[in-house]
C-alpha cells in the first residue's frame, strides 16, 4: 500500500513538474521514460498527460504491439506498447501490465488520438542535466528512423534517446495498425 502511495506522489509530483515546466521558456527539456529497458527521452511539448494503465479493449486485426483503445478522459485513445513497436522487447500481454507502467498520451497537437505504453517514468530532463552523444559510425551505416533524436548521456553515464512523438505519431509504420 505504501508503495502505491509513494508511486502516486511520484506522479502528482512529475505531473506538476511536467506542466511547470511547459510554462517556463527553457531551450530544452523532456520527460525521461524506461521502455524495455532503454531510457528514453520524449520532447515536453509534445507530451501529453500520463495516465495509469486501465481497461484496454482489444481491436481485432491489428499489428501485435497495438494493445487496443483505452478512454482516456472521456476520449478514445489508441494505445501502443511502445517498446515491441521498436523492437525492444516481445509484445506485452495486457494482463501482463508492471505496475509502474503508464499510459502517455500524445499531445492533442500531434493531431494523434494515441498513448504509448511505456514500462516506467523516470522524471524530468533539461539540456543542462545532459551532453549530446557524437554521432557514431554505426548510425551512418543503418540510419536512424526519423523519429528518433539525438542521443543524451546523463552525469551518471547512462544513454538516453531522444524520440519525437509528434514525428512518430506521423510514421508510415506507427500508423499501420492493421495486420
């Protein structure tokens, strides 16, 4: 019970911090995720709200990372197990949820009625907290998908990505549900 208390801190505490830091004027900043088992960073401003795991209805015939739809505040949202859809992990079984698994919606500005499925939130990041990783060789050979940002490295050395929801919620593959 303490747990769910404390996890529930944590998320009042990250959903004021997040909307705090959508009113400051900073040159960047993300919400930090853990997604089969790789950090990675989502730009604040196309970051939607995050919610906890509910009811997902499943939608027959669709791609195997496409967990089915979930109301969110009263609108229907796709829902994406962010972590198979890259290719991070098999896909999770909806009754297989981690507790410490959200629900992020996109922003309604992506133009996007879709959350991803991520495995745990891990705060919030600045420019200042991090320094870009140089390219590496291997990125000129296999390219990165447009979606998919600089790298960052935190003073703790950690590796985080940086993913644009806005670019993926445009992604020809992200949008082909349908198996």
């Amino acid at each position: 019970m303490a747990r769910r208390e404390a996890l529930r801190e944590l998320q009042t505490r990250l959903a004021d911090r997040l909307q705090q830091a959508r009113t400051e004027t900073r040159a960047l900043s993300w919400l930090a995720v853990e997604c089969g088992g790789l950090g990675l960073l989502f730009p604040l401003p196309t970051a939607g709200e995050i919610f906890p795991v509910g009811t997902l209805l499943p939608v027959p015939h669709t791609q195997r990372w496409f967990l089915g739809v979930a109301n969110l505040r009263g609108g229907l949202h796709g829902v994406v197990d962010l972590a198979a859809f890259l290719g991070l992990r098999a896909p999770i079984a909806r009754d297989a949820v981690r507790e410490q698994a959200r629900l992020l919606a996109l922003n309604a500005r992506t133009g996007a009625n879709c959350a991803v499925l991520i495995d745990r939130l891990a705060g919030l990041r600045s420019a200042e907290q991090l320094t870009i990783e140089p390219a590496s060789e291997a990125d000129a050979q296999q390219p990165r998908p447009v979606f998919a940002g600089a790298r960052w490295r935190d003073v703790a050395g950690r590796v985080w990505q940086e993913i644009d929801l806005a670019a993926l919620a445009r992604h020809d593959q992200f949008l082909a549900i349908a198996a």
